[in-house]
C-alpha cells in the first residue's frame, strides 16, 4: 500500500514529529547494554563440616546485601543432606558476578566461612531468561 502525502504537508509533519521525539527521548546506556548482555546464574552445593551447616548459613546470608547486580541470593539447607545446603544466585551478568567476590563484606565471608566448610557438589552455570523477581 503506497502512502500518499498530503498536499497539506499533515503526513510530513507527523513524520518529523516522530522523528524529533525519537531525538529529543533520553537514552538509557545501562539499559540498552544491559539488554544485549545475558543474565548469570549459578546454582551450586556447598557442604559444611558435621554439624555446622547452620553457623555457614548464617555467615552467607549476613553479609549479602549490598552486592551491586545481585537480582537474587538464595541459600537453602538440602532435604537429604543435613551438612548440605544449596546456594541459587542470579546475577546481572557474569561481570557483576565476578566483580562481587572481591567486596570486602564478600572477602570477610569467605574467610569466615572457610574452616567450617567440607567441600563443594554440584555447580552449575545458567542463563536466566526470566521469572518472578526477575525482569
């Protein structure tokens, strides 16, 4: 269908209306970056030694406030497993991630947490696309 301009000059004008309000629109860089960049998740088992699953719950959870790209932190105990607990994170992206283990409130946990934890299981990497909490 072929547009016909008006001898009155109405279609030019909406035209270049549109045009100056795309000009005239403040441009959000975070959020355009923000969107060419996937989300990041981890998903990872954490063991403590014997007994002292919930004094590590305690010191992962006191400290994760403040971490700048954090969308989600979730520590949880895992049902089978009483010295195991499971660690859901999902971040901006991978760069808010790894810029997050080198804040001090981040530094002070894991040194705290170092001497009461027996090992790692599963860990696994995702690409968050969506989801409550989540945009």
């Amino acid at each position: 269908m072929t547009q016909r301009y008006s001898t009155d000059g109405t279609v030019r004008r909406a035209v270049l209306a549109g045009g100056m309000a795309l000009a005239i629109a403040p441009l959000d860089a975070q959020a355009l970056t923000q969107e060419s960049r996937p989300m990041y998740g981890l998903i990872g088992q954490m063991k403590a030694i014997a007994g002292k699953r919930d004094e590590l719950v305690a010191i992962l959870t006191e400290s994760t406030g403040g971490m700048p790209g954090c969308l989600s932190y979730i520590v949880a105990n895992d049902a089978t497993d009483a010295d195991a607990l499971w660690i859901t994170e999902v971040w901006t992206d991978k760069d808010s991630h790894a810029a997050s283990l080198k804040l001090p409130a981040v530094q002070a946990a894991i040194a705290k947490a170092r001497p009461i934890i027996a090992g790692f299981g599963h860990r696994f990497e995702t690409v968050p696309v969506g989801g409550v909490g989540l945009s």
